[in-house]
C-alpha cells in the first residue's frame, strides 16, 4: 500500500510540478495604469514604470478595451475582465522581463 501512495504521489507531482514551476505571479494590486499592447497583450504600471506584461490569448484587445483585475495576486490561467468579459490569462510576466515601449 505504501508503494503505490508513493508512486500516486510521485505521479501527480510529475503532472502538475512543471506548471507550478513555471508560472509566474505578480501583485498588480499596486498598479495604477495600464496599456494596450497588439491584440493580446496588456501592460500594468505604476506611474511610469512597467509592473507586469499579460497575455490573453484568448481575447482580443482594442485601445479603448476596459480592463478590470478578478484579484490583484494574479497569475498564469487567472482571468481578468475585458470589457464585461472573462478572459483567460496566457502568461503573466513580472516588469524585469517586460520591454519599455
């Protein structure tokens, strides 16, 4: 019985461990400011510097969409609200990757 629980274990951690891994949290709690970026891609600030960069590969963007964070903790797979919308978070990446435009 051991065995298996720990093969069980092991498995799941197999599964779900690189998507831990891999996502990334930001607090946008702090940000003031956003900015459209293409037709998937959404940049936080505070003030003038970049916080975070979302994508939402899902939904399409314009440059007068109105954004609305569900909580300010967000992370890869949260949704956000465009335009009245739930939208499905890509890829949430914190300012050090984030490209000034």
């Amino acid at each position: 019985m051991g065995n298996k629980l720990f093969v069980l274990w092991g498995l799941i951690f197999l599964l779900t461990g690189p998507a831990l891994c891999l996502s990334e949290c930001v607090d946008l709690g702090r940000a003031d400011s956003h900015g459209i970026q293409g037709a998937h891609t959404v940049i936080f600030y505070t003030g003038m510097k970049p916080v975070a960069r979302i994508t939402t590969p899902y939904c399409i963007l314009y440059q007068d969409s109105i954004i609305h964070l569900i909580k300010p903790y967000t992370c890869d797979a949260d949704r956000i609200i465009v335009d009245g919308g739930q939208c499905v978070i890509g890829t949430v990446s914190s300012a050090v990757t984030t490209p000034r435009y």
